[in-house]
C-alpha cells in the first residue's frame, strides 16, 4: 500500500465531506454531485496536496528530495487555486451575468435573435485565501495523524520525533 497516496486521497476526500455541511446550509438540499464540485471551504486541492508534503516531511525528513517536490507541488496548486481557477469563475459570472442581459435586450428588440444556451458556465470554480489556508490546514492534519497512525509507529514515540524533526529543519 502506498501510505502517501492514500494519505493524499483521505485529505481530498475529507476536504469534500466537510463541504456538505455547508452545502445544505446554503441551498437547504444535497445531491451526490456536490461531493465533487470545485470550490467552497476547505479547498480539497490544498488539502490533498499538504498532506502528501507533511507526510512525507515526517516519513522522509524535510531536507529530502520527496518533501521538496511535494512542497513545490503544493505551492502550485495552491497559487493556481487562489488566482487562475478564481479568476476564471469571476469571469464566468460576468459571461453569465451578460447572457441574461442580451436574453432581456432581445425580448425586447423581437427583430434580433438569440438563442439562449442550455447552461450557465461555472462559476465556482477557484478559492479565496482563507478556504486555501483551511484546506492546508487540514491537510497537515491529516498528514500528521497519516505518520503517527502508521503499525510500526508508537503516537508517543512518532510525537517526540515530530518535534525533533521540525526543530532540526528550523535550525
């Protein structure tokens, strides 16, 4: 079994499963798609990604080659999260908002056509800072309980070499 792999995929998944709650707050209904839309707190992307890093950094140390890398990854998709896919759902909003404005331009001028389209583009598509911030933070969570859950790890043993290992990185 590959612990980091699954480790990444419950932070992903956990990032899902605490949207729900807010999910029935705002449209006082759920359907089985919301655990698989984009967007909302925390963010799944950050959550998956931070906890793969964190993992690693305790299993592997945090001076090793695999912590860069799923560090740099978690830079990415976090940024990318925050800014492009944001971006491009701040955008969606106005295509949509544009829609309904020539819809209502062309009921009122008969001699023009238009054909509205079957769907609106999606708009919840990227994330604030805070819903990144949650999903890091909960991903590091997980990471954590990922290292000191594993069978050959005593939690007060894999504890003590937590906090070893995070002192001699800020050394």
């Amino acid at each position: 079994m590959n612990r980091a792999l699954w480790t990444s995929i419950v932070g992903v998944g956990a990032a899902q499963l605490l949207k729900i709650p807010a999910h029935l707050q705002e449209r006082r209904s759920w359907s089985w798609s919301d655990l698989f839309r984009t967007g909302g707190m925390p963010s799944s992307h950050a959550a998956g990604v931070v906890s793969l890093a964190s993992y690693l950094g305790l299993k592997k140390g945090f001076s090793s080659d695999s912590f860069a890398l799923a560090t740099l990854l978690s830079l990415i998709v976090m940024f990318d999260a925050m800014g492009i896919r944001r971006h491009a759902g701040l955008i969606a909003m106005e295509v949509n908002e544009l829609e309904d404005t020539v819809f209502k331009l062309t009921q009122e001028h008969p001699h023009h056509a238009h054909r509205r389209r079957d769907a609106e583009l999606e708009e919840r598509l990227g994330h604030m800072p805070a819903e990144v911030l949650g999903g890091a933070v909960l991903g590091a969570v997980i990471g954590f309980l990922s290292y000191v859950s594993e069978p050959s790890r005593n939690p007060f043993t894999a504890g003590l070499a937590f906090t070893r290992k995070w002192w001699s990185a800020l050394r």
